[in-house]
C-alpha cells in the first residue's frame, strides 16, 4: 500500500502543479461553469481517451496523460462547483481555489485508501481501457442525475462519482507510469 500511496501523491503533485499554472494563466475563470458543463468538459476527455484507444490515432498530439490530468482537475473543479455553487463571474482568489483543491484531493485519497483496502487493490488488474470506461459511465450518471435537479433516490450523487473519477484516472496514470518505466 505504501507504493500506491507514493505513486498517488506524485499523480496529484502533478496536477496540483498543472492546475496552480493554469490559475495563473486564467485565474479561476470556471468559477462560470454549471455543474453539466462541467460534467462536459469531463466528457470531452474521457471521449477523446476512448477514441485514441479505440483507434490508436492522435491527430491533436495532446497525449493521453495530459486527457486523463485535466480529468482530475475538472473533477476537483466539479466538487468546487458542486459545493460552493457556481458564480456569475471570477468570484473566488486562485489561493482559495487551491486551498479546495487540496482539500478534496486529500479527500479522493482518503476515499481510495478505505475502497483500496476494501477491494484489495483490484485496480491494478484492470485494463487501462476498463478504467476509461467506468469514468464515461461515472459522467453519464453525473449528466443524468444533473437533468434531475441532483435528486437522486439511491445513488450517492454527484459528488461520490466526481470523487471516483478523480481516482479511476490517477489510476490510469500509475498504471501507465509502470507500464513506461
């Protein structure tokens, strides 16, 4: 478990980093989005991944990491909007919005250290492709349950698969870390 926690921290070191610059760049300007744009732009890179999958074709030349990077960054930015509401303008310092973002990224961990000791690391014997899949099925519901005014009657909502899907995609980038190394 120590190598999972080690591989975990240095994935969201990794985005955290990606995340600070873009602040700088753009300060907190998704502070606009509604929670289904959100839910979209979470879509767009889970599709595009799909895609290069499916095809072995990059005609962008993004790469996968940086697809399966912004997944965990929309979806911190997602519980943000989820929790603290969306604004109609930039209504929040870039200091605050990585105080959140390192308080939900703790948050995701502690989530998958429990699940991790729960399902014994299952994870690790997914394909990659597998992982891609439940992150689109985690958004479908999020789209769903969005078109229902967040009122669900069984499932844990909308914050719980953002929270999933945070750790499905660092996951994905420890899986392929290992595969390169």
């Amino acid at each position: 478990m120590n190598k999972t926690i080690e591989q975990y921290d240095a994935v969201i070191a990794q985005c955290r980093r990606i995340f600070v610059v873009k602040m700088k760049d753009y300060g907190p300007s998704w502070r606009i989005m509604r929670v289904q744009t959100v839910n979209d732009q979470l879509f767009i890179k889970a599709k595009r991944v799909r895609e290069i999958e499916m095809t072995g074709e990059n005609l962008v030349g993004d790469d996968v990491q940086g697809e399966m990077m912004a997944i965990i960054n929309y979806s911190v930015i997602g519980l943000i909007q989820l929790r603290q509401g969306f604004a109609d303008g930039v209504d929040m310092s870039a200091e605050r919005a990585t105080e959140l973002y390192d308080a939900y990224t703790q948050e995701a961990k502690d989530l998958m250290l429990r699940k991790n000791h729960d399902y014994g690391e299952a994870w690790r014997e997914m394909y990659a492709t597998s992982l891609t899949d439940i992150i689109l099925t985690k958004i479908n519901r999020n789209k769903s349950i969005a078109a229902h005014n967040h009122q669900t009657l069984a499932s844990e909502g909308c914050e719980g698969n953002y929270f999933d899907m945070l750790n499905y995609a660092v996951f994905y980038l420890i899986q392929m870390a290992e595969q390169n190394s």
